[in-house]
C-alpha cells in the first residue's frame, strides 16, 4: 500500500516544487525591485495601519487592499475600501505626512466582446 501511495506523493510534491503560487501575479521580483521597495518604506514615516486608519475615517467600509506605491515622485500608500454601495474607492495617503491626497472611484476592467 505504501508504493501505491509514494509515486502519487512524488508527483504532488514535484508539482508544488515546480509550478508558482496562484497568488503570484506579478511575476518575480528582482533584486533592482527589492531595492526600489526598500527605499519606498524608507521614505514612509507612516505605517500601513496608521494609513489604513486614515482612509476608513475618509471612506466607511472595508479595507481590500493597501499597498506602497511610488506616484509623480513621492511615496503613497494606496487604500481600497470596499464600501456599503459595493463599489472599491482608492484613497491615496502621502506616506511622508500621513494627509489625503485624494480618493477615486476605481473602475473594473471588462474585456469587451463583439456579439456576432
């Protein structure tokens, strides 16, 4: 029973081994990346739940997504809040000083397709 059960086994674990997690949209990232984030959370004096924060007091709701972003040269942290309305509201925070710079309506992407 245990030969029956190793070469299943060996399959999965090479397959874990070899294949990207499904999480993983962007790809890899390169030590040149790494660098560019470093620098991005050196130039944040504000953390992510400090940002978090600022944004649900600006948009009620709930918090989907944060990430540090570098926008027209300075550090941002980018805040999607998924309102009651159920519509995701972008609210970008200067990660230097902790103030709003703005919010938007963030729009989804539809692939268009002809009907024929």
């Amino acid at each position: 029973m245990i030969k029956h059960l190793a070469v299943p086994a060996l399959i999965v674990g090479a397959l874990c081994f070899t294949s990207s997690p499904a999480w993983s949209d962007k790809g890899h990232t390169s030590k040149h990346d790494e660098g560019h984030v470093a620098d991005m959370v050196k130039d944040a004096k504000v953390t992510i739940d400090q940002a978090i924060k600022t944004a649900m007091e600006k948009v009620p709701g709930t918090v989907v997504d944060a990430e540090l972003e570098k926008k027209h040269d300075k550090t941002v942290w980018e805040v999607e809040v998924l309102g009651a309305d159920g519509k995701v509201t972008e609210v970008h925070i200067d990660a230097a000083s902790g103030t709003i710079i703005d919010t938007e309506a963030k729009h989804e992407k539809h692939d268009k397709k002809e009907k024929h």
